[in-house]
C-alpha cells in the first residue's frame, strides 16, 4: 500500500511539474483532462478505491482528495496567470501609434464686433438699459434735422453720407451716418422715462486706413426727469471701466460740440506708450473714444417731449474702435474681408457669451 | 488753427507756462492736435564761428574746421563748398537730433580726421531743401548764442481743433477769451477806434441782390488806400505767418491774412488800379467764369454771389479772390472790402465748387456781425503803418445785421442738467468774462450774448458756456441707478434669437464674418437685386453701389477671396439685413452661410468629401430647430429663386411663411463671379419666425415609458420623382401615437430596383405604452404603414 502511495505522490508530482511547464492554455487544459479528466488518471486511481477495504479506503481516499484538490487548484491557478499573459500579449499586439493626430475638430467662431456688441449690452443691461434698433436707410429727417443739424450745417458736411434716390413724395433718403437717427425714432414712440442702447450698423462714405465705408456704432440715450451730466459721467466712467475690465481707468470729460446735445463732452480714457507698448490704463496719456452730452431741447421738443419737464443724455462710440483697443487688433480693415485666417485669430469661441457674473473680460 | 505763444500774449496777460496753456485748452474745447516747441527741439543748436578751415589732408572736397562755439573751439570736418575762415554758422554738437533726419548726431573720425560736430545746411534744419552749403548768419551773431532765437524760431506753435460751433475762436483773441475766463490771465483791451479817411472813396459798392433775400449780403465795408507800397512785411509777420505754415508773400496780403487770423476776421484786398468802374455784387449767370487765386478756372451757377467790375466777375464772396484783380508788388492803390455774406449761401457755393479757402471756412461758421466795421478799421492801421499811404472814408453798403439777443439763465438750471453747484458769483464772472452782458440777480439773470458767439441760442448753451469754463471735472460723478436691483432683460425676442442664430451657426463649425451692406450692381442683379431705389447716388467705388438683396453674394466673394490665399474650404456664415426696399420694412435680418469644399481636411482616419446640399439643408434644420421652429411640420418644396442650382435647392416654409432657402448656387451666377467651383448656401429669414409665445418657462410633462420601443424596418419601391418627405409624412401619418420616429437609413437605384423607380429604407421605432405589443398587433401595424404608403406614394413594400 504505502509503494502504491508513493507511487500516486509521484504522479502528483509529475503533474505539478507538467503544470508549471505549460506554456500555453491547451497545454494546461490536456494536463487537466489526463488528470482530473473523466478519463484522467486522478480520476481512474479514485474509481479503484471501491476495490480496497474499508480501512485502507479511507486513508487512500483522503490522500487521493487531496492529491487531486492541490492538482487542481494548481491548473487553476496556472490557467489564470496563462490567461493574464495571453491577454496580456494580445493587447500588445493590438498597440496603436497614440502619436498620430486626433481626428480634426473644426470649430466656429464669433465676429468681434458680436461678441463686443454682447459685452457692452452685458453691461449697459446691469444699468438698466435695453437695446433698440432702428433702420439704415433713413430720412435726411431723421438722420439729421431732428437732430438739430440743418442742411448746409458744417456738421451735415463733415459726416460724408451716403446718398440713396428720394421717395416718390421727394423726400431725400440717405444710409444713417451714425445710430442717433434711433434716438428721435425712440422718443417719438415711447414717452419716457427711456433708457436705451442701440448698436448698428452706420455709413460714411470715406475709405482708408483708418476709415471704413460701413463701420458699427453704439447710441445711448436716457431720458427722465432727473439725469443730469453726473449720471452721465457716472454712466460711461462705469462701462470704461468694466468694459476695459480696469477698475481704476482714469476717464476724463472735455466739453466738445455735437448739434443735438447740449452741452457736450468728449470722453477720454488714459493710457501709456511707456516702453512702446501701448496699454489702457493710468498713464501719462489720453484717448479719445466716445461722444456724449445733454440732450439738446431743441431736440426733445421736436420730439414732442417738454424740455422743461424732461432732459437726459446721449452718447455715441465706435464699436470696431472700442473692440480694437481692447482686443489689440492693429487694423481695422481685415473686420470686414472675411479672411478665415483672422476670423479665427480674431474670433472668439461660441460658447464664450460674455456675462457679467463671469467677468466681461476674459 | 494754429498760432504762436506769443501771438496768444498779445491778446493774453498770463504769468502761465506753455505746458499750463496746453493742459488747460482741452478742458475748454479747444483740442491741442499738437504743440511744437522749436525752441526746445533746437536748443542744442548754437552760432559757431569758423576761425580755420584748411584742407583735409587726406580729402579733396573736405575742410578741417575749427569753429568757435563760444565755450570752446572744436575740429569739424565740413564738405560744405562754403565753409570758410570768417563765416558764422549753426552748429550742431554730438547728440544733437538733425530736425531733417532725425538722427542723432555722433562725434566721429571721417578720413582720419577727428569731426566733433556738425555745421548744418538749411536743409539739415528743416527749414528748406537748400543743400548747396552751409547757413551763413548774420556776423554780427553772438558766438554761442541759441540758433531758434536768432532765426525767430523760437516760439512755440500751438494747433488746436475747433469744433463747428466756436465761429469765435478761429481768430486768436477768442482762444486768448476763453482762456482769460479760465483764470489763465487777463484779456488785454483791443484798440478798434476809427481812423478818419481823408477822402472819399473813387470805386463804390453796386449791390444787386434780390430783395427778398437781405441776408445774402447785408453788411459791406469798403475802403480805398492810395499811395500804399506793397513792400514785404516786417520780419516779426512774416515769421508767426511762417510759423503757422502760410507763405509770407507782401504786406497789403500778410495784413489781410494776419487780420483774419488774429481776430477771425476774412478781408479782400484788390488792387484798385486793376478795377474798371465800381465794384458790383449780384447772383452769378449760368456759366459764368473766374480764374481764381488758386489758378484755377470755376464756372459758376445762378445761385452764387459774385463780386467784380466792368471787366466781370472776379472774385467769388465769402470764397476766393480772382487772379486779374489782386494786389502784387507793384501795387499802390488798394480797395479793401470786408463784408458779411449768408453763411449758408457760402457753404453750398463752396462745396459745389470744391474750393477750400481759410475765408470759406469762416464764412461758413458764421462771422461777427459787426466785424466789418472794426475789422476794416484793424487792418486801415496796420496798412498804413507797414505801407504808408492813406486811406478813404469807408464804403458802406448796408449795416450790422441784428444780432442782438437775450436768454434768461436760472441757477437751478445749472444743476438740474449738470448736477454742479456753481456759486453765483462765479456764474457772473465766467459769464461777463466771455463777454456777455449780464443783467438782474439772484435765480434769474438776463444775458445778452455777444456778437462773435452766435452759435449761443438759449439757456442750455448758457448752462453749458458757465460749466465749461468752471470745469467739467467739476461735475460729480453719479453711478446710474436701476428700478430695480436685479436688472430686467435688455434684448427682446427677435434680438435674442439673432444672437442665439449666430452662436449655433458658429457651434456648427462656420465662421461668423461681418460684410459690407452694399456690394455691385452687377453682383445685385445676380440675386434679385437691381433697384433703383436701392442704388447709392455717390457710391465709393462701383464696387460697392447698391444695398445688397441677399447676404449670400458678398459671401461668395469672400470665399473666392480665401480660396486665392489658399483656403478653399471655407464655411462662414453671417447674420444680418438685407434690402429689398428702401423703406423700414424692406429691411430684412437673415441668417446666410455658405459652404465650399471639403468637409473636412484630409486625415489619416478618414476620407474627406465634397460638401454638398444636405450639408447646407442640415445647418438650416438645425438653427430652425434651435429657434422653435416646428421642424417636423416644416414642407420643403423646389421653388428656390433663380440664383440657386434648379435641381439641388429647396426652400421650407411653414404655412405661408418661407423660413429658408438652401441648395447650391447655380453655376451661372457662380461664374459670373469668376467662381468655378460648387458653393453650398443658405438663408434662413429670421423675421419671419414667429417668436415662440411665451409659455413661461415650464416644459411639458415628460412620461419615461418603462417597457422598451421596438424597431421595424421597410423598404419600400416608389417612382422616382416622389418626394422622400412625402413617404416619411404617410409613414408618421400611419399611427400617430405608436410611432415615435421613422428614420429613412437607405435611398437606391439601380440594380434591382425597376427603371425610374427607386428604392427607400426606413426604420420605424415604435413606443408600445401600457403593455408589450403583441405579433398580431405589429402585424396590424406593418399592414397599416404599408397600406398608408401604397395609398400615398403608391409605394410598393420591396421583397
């Protein structure tokens, strides 16, 4: 009995070797099947147990168990870590050049001159104004007599409008030279109070490097019983300086002309060239960039509105000029040439709307 | 407008600096462009005196210098041919900055000679192109002695902008004025006391102007001088007329000018000898003719006022003298005229005729009325003092026109419109140091407005006047202040959805670009344009000469651009108005795009394709859908107007309202354009989506069912010409409450399929609610779907 036993632990052994030097999952499942198999030899040396007596039964029986427990736990175990390594070589041979290029995402972009418009509306919104709109093509009426300025006016001649033929009743048609024809338009409509944007488009007729036929402007027009040249200071100091996004911008008021406000005042932002780079902000140096002042009563009146009851004030700037400064782009030509190369320089990425709660500036 | 430092202190008694002057003016209106201190650029340039020049040794055209600069003497090396023992010159140190070049000057070894400076010509200096030889000065000049102050160079020019409406500062006293009533000093009095004429005028004034046009020339002052000689004007003239740029050219024009830019005041000078007869001012006849000081011809119209003599006209008012009867240096009898003509009348003669003259520019704004009479009187003083002679009893046709005038100003007003408290007094004084008269006290003061500020025409100019001068950084600065504290929305319905077009368009991978509204005619014709209301009458080139009828050509040309630089995929888009009327409504918002090219650029994992209609139809779906637009009840039809391709457009309407084309443009207008290749397009019509009626923000209640959908998929066999939408729309039709969505996923023809017959695969996904379906009821189902096809498209199901 005990030279069988030692027979069955050297077929353990025999098989715990085969186990180990099997390199391969059909190996191991070979191993498996000539032991544990129903043909397999573990499994014939158990179904001869039935012939011993009881007694030696049952010390052989505990010695096969365990002989084929440990056989097959160790297939097991084998198998797995064949499964990893197996596994693990395919995924190697399944290896991609991470290096080459992702796929090609186009993305859109937004005009600066949109995403300028959306700021300052942004802004103006918080001080309460909302955005009107009014036609390009417009009287010579509204473009200019209500607002104070009469044919042969020398500011009729410096604006250099553009003509378009009269209607039917003679009445002279030009392309707006500036958005303050919304104004009239506004206040012939709505009694007041008004406190109003309007950016657009406007119309000279001039062409070089500094001018455009076509160019965009925005109009601010507040009309109540008690805004003074303070709100009005007040009103345009705050946009400089959330639009610029420069909380101590220095903003200066110089008394200036314009037909239909009275008085008027130009506004300047400071600025430096200190070292030849220009920066907006406290400086030695000022910049023109708006026009603005107390509506003129003339104007009010033709507008069916009591000078003595109500005043307000208006303002008027360019928007390229504006979006130039504070984006730094040099030229204001290429706004409208479409070439895609600046328009995604330029650009800015759709899902980029400006809000105040993230900050106007980005 | 530009004018010395020291012209200004004839007018002003001022303690106050140059930087003090220039600081101040802005804050009164008056905008400095720019300030030129010579004195300052040149203050390293001295007189020099040449004690040696020798032979270079090592140089034919080369002398060795020394000059004597006062402190020292130094060596200089000079090519000048003149540079020679005995002269004075300007001489330049190292450092200097050359005016000419702008370089600083070095010292440095020419031909082995040391050279420590320069000696300059007058070229160098920047005051001519003479470049022959070096400046020779005056010998008596002080060695050492500054060379700005010896060339009287030395007062700084000031240039300032005038807005339209301060007629009264485009002479220097009214500048010295505003800024006396600044507190930048004193007003010196100006003497105008008449000068009695000793004779009477021979040539008088024959007006013939229209009576019912009295403004057209109401005031004219004429004044004979004989025995005068036009000899050229005293150096101190000449030199601030130099300095503002004006050639001195002889005394009787340089007084004339020097008037007009002293106190503002335009004079004509004739020469008498060259007059025949009196002097007559009327309307010109058609055709008319003069040749001008700026020796060019004008013809002029009827509408013009002319001045002249027997021999005709030769000067045209308020404008421009003529060539025939002006003064030259031979001159000895002089007629002066000084007049009032219709600003208005002046500005329209001036710009039909396209002349710009310093007279015009005055005229235009409006003169002082009663400057006629002082201003002969100025310059009868000046005349006589530089070119002797005498002078006549004026010539006077007509008188001051009525000028003048009183506003009421209230205090209260000050502040109600500026928010500043401006003491009383100070009112008083700012108002009285501008030259108004004030009268009365306490709230309400009367203030006659002087002659030379007619562009004051009530209280609001006056609150403005007073503020001005105290200053605008006086003002307090108030924050606006809202209704409420959170703010309402500023944009209203159809702004927003512009803005939300632009952001899905760029989210949709295209470009947003912002175009001219107008483009050529001949683009215009291409798209429905070509209307003569629409044509601009002085367009800036013909390029650009009508208000364009559509969006899209201007993006073709920009396409075309890009695809010249190199870029032929393009894909832009642009939201904003077209015209297809002058009036308000024919103004239209439309959202336009193009697309051209490939889809994609070329990538090692995919291939690349032309784009094409559905590419364009999808961009339009997609905005529509994102606006609120029922998408799914939108009918497509072939009608797209003619600059789209015949076979591959369409366009979506809603009911009666069209919401969009799209399609690809017809190669005929493409070619046109010069462009030969396929561009895909769009234009969606923003105005006309209803803007989605407020429901407030609540959404329908959204049931998840829980058991799963089921898919079913048809093909089905239909003549060719019929619609796909058409077979979509009988399919959704077949059982509305089942079918969720179909999904066409396979158009064919060819193999197969019969001739002019075609072959569209659908999948159908049904959402069962309640309980599971069972085979008979997706029987039931098939059966209807097949049937609803069979009975609308006639189509077959494909087995």
């Amino acid at each position: 009995m005990v030279i069988i036993m030692d027979e069955w632990l050297e077929l353990k052994a025999n098989f715990m070797k085969a186990i180990e030097e099997s390199s391969d999952l059909e190996a191991i499942e070979a191993i498996r099947i000539s032991a544990v198999g129903k043909k397999g030899s573990i499994t014939g040396l158990m179904k001869g147990l039935g012939a011993l007596d009881a007694e030696k039964r049952k010390e052989a029986g505990q010695l096969l168990n365990k002989i084929k427990t440990e056989v097959t736990a160790a297939i097991d175990s084998r198998k797995v870590e064949l499964e990893r390594t197996t596994l693990a070589a395919q995924l190697l041979k399944d290896r991609v050049d991470v290096t080459l290029p992702a796929r090609p995402e186009t993305t859109g972009s937004i005009h600066p001159i949109t995403q300028t418009i959306d700021e300052l509306t942004a802004i103006f919104c918080q001080m309460g104004f909302s955005v009107a709109e009014g036609p390009h093509i417009e009287t010579d009426y509204y473009n200019f007599t209500a607002l104070n300025i009469p044919p042969e006016h020398p500011a009729r001649q410096e604006q250099d409008t553009f003509y378009l033929p009269p209607d039917d009743t003679g009445v002279p048609r030009v392309l707006r030279t500036h958005t303050s024809p919304v104004q009239i338009r506004t206040m012939e409509k709505i009694p007041p109070p008004i406190k109003i944007i309007v950016p657009g488009r406007t119309f000279r007729s001039d062409h070089d490097a500094t001018h455009s036929p076509m160019f965009h402007q925005v109009e601010g027009l507040v009309i109540d019983k008690k805004s003074h040249m303070g709100h009005l200071k007040g009103c345009l100091i705050d946009f400089c300086r959330a639009f610029f996004g420069v909380d101590d911008l220095p903003v200066r008021f110089r008394p200036s002309y314009f037909p239909f406000t009275e008085p008027s005042a130009e506004v300047d932002i400071g600025c430096t060239r200190e070292g030849g780079e220009f920066r907006i902000g406290k400086g030695d140096d000022w910049l023109e960039i708006l026009g603005s002042g107390m509506v003129h009563p003339r104007v009010l009146a033709g507008c069916g509105i009591d000078p003595d009851e109500y005043q307000g004030f208006a303002f008027g700037m360019g928007i390229e000029r504006i979006a130039m400064l504070k984006y730094g782009i040099p030229d204001l030509r290429p706004f409208y040439d479409s070439d895609i190369r600046w328009l995604k320089h330029y650009g800015f990425v759709p899902l980029d709307i400006p809000t105040v709660s993230k900050g106007i500036n980005q | 407008m530009k004018f010395t430092l020291s012209w200004l202190k004839d007018h002003l008694e001022t303690k106050a600096s140059l930087d003090e002057i220039c600081d101040k003016l802005p804050m009164l209106g008056l905008e400095v462009e720019s300030v030129q201190d010579r004195a300052k650029d040149l203050s390293d340039f001295i007189v020099g005196y040449v004690e040696k020049a020798q032979q270079h040794p090592n140089a034919d055209r080369l002398r060795l210098c020394i000059v004597d600069i006062g402190a020292e003497k130094v060596q200089v090396v000079c090519g000048a041919p003149n540079a020679r023992a005995g002269i004075k010159g300007v001489f330049a140190p190292p450092g200097a900055r050359i005016p000419n070049s702008g370089d600083i000057l070095k010292k440095g070894v020419i031909r082995g000679e040391e050279s420590n400076g320069m000696l300059c010509s007058e070229r160098e200096m920047g005051i001519s192109d003479e470049h022959e030889g070096i400046i020779e000065l005056d010998p008596n000049a002080e060695v050492g002695a500054g060379y700005a102050t010896l060339a009287g160079l030395d007062d700084p020019v000031i240039d300032i902008a005038i807005t339209p409406d301060r007629a009264d500062c485009l002479g220097v006293r009214g500048i010295a004025r505003d800024l006396a009533a600044a507190g930048l000093g004193t007003l010196k009095p100006l003497d105008t006391s008449p000068v009695k004429g000793t004779f009477k005028s021979s040539i008088n004034w024959q007006v013939n102007l229209p009576d019912e046009e009295p403004a057209l020339a109401p005031y004219i002052v004429g004044r004979f001088f004989r025995g005068v000689k036009n000899v050229p004007s005293p150096k101190w003239l000449q030199d601030r007329l130099t300095a503002i740029g004006l050639r001195p050219i002889s005394a009787l024009v340089d007084i004339t000018n020097y008037i007009m830019l002293d106190l503002g005041r335009p004079l004509h000078a004739y020469d008498a000898d060259k007059i025949n007869g009196d002097i007559f001012i009327r309307l010109a006849e058609t055709g008319e003719k003069y040749l001008a000081l700026d020796g060019k011809e004008y013809t002029f119209s009827e509408d013009m006022i002319v001045i002249g003599d027997n021999n005709g006209v030769d000067d045209l008012a308020g404008i421009m003298g003529g060539e025939r009867s002006g003064c030259d240096d031979q001159t000895v009898n002089m007629f002066l005229e000084a007049a009032i003509f219709d600003p208005v009348r002046t500005a329209s003669t001036g710009r039909k005729l396209n002349i710009i003259s310093d007279a015009r520019y005055r005229f235009e704004r409006g003169l002082d009325p009663t400057s006629p009479g002082w201003g002969s009187e100025m310059a009868t003083k000046m005349i006589l003092e530089i070119c002797g002679g005498e002078a006549s009893e004026l010539v006077v046709h007509g008188r001051e026109p009525p000028w003048q005038r009183t506003y009421m100003l209230r205090h209260s007003r000050i502040k109600a419109l500026t928010g500043v408290e401006v003491p009383e007094e100070k009112t008083l004084d700012i108002l009285k140091d501008l030259g108004f008269k004030v009268s009365g006290e306490g709230e309400k003061i009367n203030c006659e407005v002087p002659p030379w500020r007619g562009d004051v025409i009530g209280e609001a100019d006056l609150v403005e006047e007073v503020v001005r001068i105290w200053g605008f950084d006086n003002i307090p600065t108030v924050s606006m202040q809202n209704d409420t504290i959170i703010p309402r929305p500023s944009l209203n319905p159809s702004q927003i959805i512009e803005g939300k077009a632009k952001r899905t368009l760029a989210n949709r991978d295209m470009a947003e670009a912002v175009t001219y509204s107008f483009l050529s005619s001949q683009h215009a014709i291409l798209f429905g344009g070509d209307k003569h209301e629409l044509k601009l009458m002085n367009p800036i080139s013909s390029d650009l000469d009508e208000m364009r009828p559509s969006i899209i050509p201007n993006l073709i040309s920009s396409a075309l651009k890009n695809s010249n630089m190199g870029n032929p995929d393009v894909a832009i888009f642009e939201v904003g108005p077209q015209y297809t009327g002058a009036s308000a409504e024919g103004q239209q918002v439309v959202a336009a795009g193009i697309r051209t090219g490939q889809t994609a650029e070329r990538h090692w994992s995919n291939v690349s394709r032309s784009v094409d209609v559905f590419d364009v139809k999808g961009d339009v779906v997609a905005l529509l859908e994102v606006l609120g637009a029922p998408v799914a009840n939108l009918q497509t039809s072939v009608d797209a107007p003619d600059w789209y391709h015949p076979g591959k457009s369409g366009v979506l309407r809603l009911g009666p309202n069209t919401l969009a084309y799209f399609g690809e443009i017809h190669p005929t207008v493409l070619r046109t354009m010069s462009v030969d290749y396929p561009i895909m397009a769009f234009e969606v019509f923003l105005n006309n989506l209803h803007s989605p009626r407020s429901k407030g923000p609540n959404r329908a209640l959204l049931k998840l069912e829980p058991l799963q959908p089921v898919k079913r998929d048809f093909a089905f066999i239909l003549d060719k010409e019929i619609p796909a939408e058409r077979l979509l729309r009988a399919v959704r039709g077949a059982d509305k409450n089942l079918i969720r969505d179909v999904i066409l996923f396979d158009s064919y023809e060819g193999k197969g399929v019969p001739e002019n017959k075609k072959s569209l695969a659908i999948a159908v996904t049904l959402q069962p609610t309640g309980s599971s379906l069972t085979e008979e009821e997706l029987e039931v189902l098939s059966n209807k779907i097949v049937g609803q096809v069979g009975k609308q498209v006639a189509g077959q199901l494909r087995t």
